[in-house]
C-alpha cells in the first residue's frame, strides 16, 4: 500500500514526520488519539465527542453547542483526515472510530511528556542524579544526609524508580495492551 498525502509519502509502517506534525498541530486531533488511546475498542463519534468536549470546557456534560462543534468537525474534518492517514479506522456509516496499529507512531510523540510538562527522560535523568550526589554524599559524611545508612538510601531511590516506572506503564497501559491485540485491518490488509 502506497499513497501520497500533500508533499509525503506514507507507505505501510512508517509515517513521514511531517505528517506526524500534521496531525499533532491540531489540539482535536490530539484530543482524538488521547481519548483512543485509553480505549481497547471502537469508540462513538457520539461518545468521543462528549469526551473531547468536556475536555475542551471542563464541563460534565459539557454545553450542547460545543459538543455540536467537535462532533461536526470530528466528523466532517479530523476523522476521515485520520482514516486517510491510515491513524484511525473511521466507519462513517456507524460512527465509530477505533485506533489503527499506526497510531503507536504518533503516540510515541505524544507521549513523551508526562502530564505535568516534564519528558520521561528528564525526569529519570533528574532521580538518576539526584540519586548519585545523595549516596556520594552519605558516602562521604555530608552532614543529614551522611547520618543515613548508604544502603538504606540506595534502597529508598531504587523504590522510586520502581513507582515511577509503574506508574509510566500504567498510564500508557492501553497503548501497550494495544501492541499484543491485533488489528482488524492489518489482518484484513494482509488478506488482500
């Protein structure tokens, strides 16, 4: 399978990072892959609607004209927009909406940064030091700190890169719940 979206190509696996940024430069179709991704199957336009709207607004149920609005554009605009990019599979005549194996893609852009607007990366890099000059410094005698045993402070941060590794495989539990599922329309794909 080959198709050609604006200026790139995207074919079978990969998607272009362009394209990744197309996607992403909209808060609705962001909205759309992180609804998604919490869910194992196929969502309702209905129901995602009120999902992204209520996010929009911070209401529950969030105010008719605003769920109008995401549900005609979702419908109109972002969805058949991510069914094209082969991101979800968008059955019009249904109205419901499911991620494909492609969208592992662009998540992995979305998530990067937690929820609090700190990478994985750097927060485990920021413990890992931390970690580092608080032994050295038990290690050493600096007063507090070296009063700990050094093995019971080693402890103490190896138990909280545990809960922080825990916690990251929790949040992202769909995403990789959805990596031993299959996907119909590879199956389906590979059938033709």
């Amino acid at each position: 399978m080959h198709m050609v979206i604006g200026m790139a190509a995207i074919t079978g696996g990969s998607i272009d990072p362009q394209e990744v940024h197309e996607i992403l430069r909209n808060s609705r179709r962001r909205q759309v892959i992180k609804q998604l991704s919490s869910r194992l199957g196929p969502v309702t336009l209905r129901e995602l609607s009120e999902r992204i709207a209520a996010e929009e607004t911070g209401e529950t149920p969030p105010p008719r004209k605003v769920r109008d609005s995401v549900y005609n554009s979702l419908h109109q605009t972002h969805l058949p927009k991510l069914d094209e990019m082969d991101v979800v599979v968008y059955d019009k005549d249904r109205k419901t909406v499911r991620l494909r194996e492609r969208a592992k893609q662009v998540n992995r852009y979305m998530r990067m940064v937690t929820d609090y607007g700190v990478s994985w990366a750097q927060f485990y890099r920021t413990l890992g030091v931390v970690a580092l000059v608080s032994v050295i410094a038990a290690q050493t005698g600096v007063p507090v700190i070296g009063a700990m045993p050094v093995l019971l402070l080693a402890s103490g941060f190896l138990v909280l890169f545990g809960v922080a590794t825990a916690y990251q495989m929790w949040t992202l539990r769909w995403f990789y719940m959805r990596s031993i599922v299959p996907d119909d329309s590879t199956a389906a794909r590979s059938d033709d």
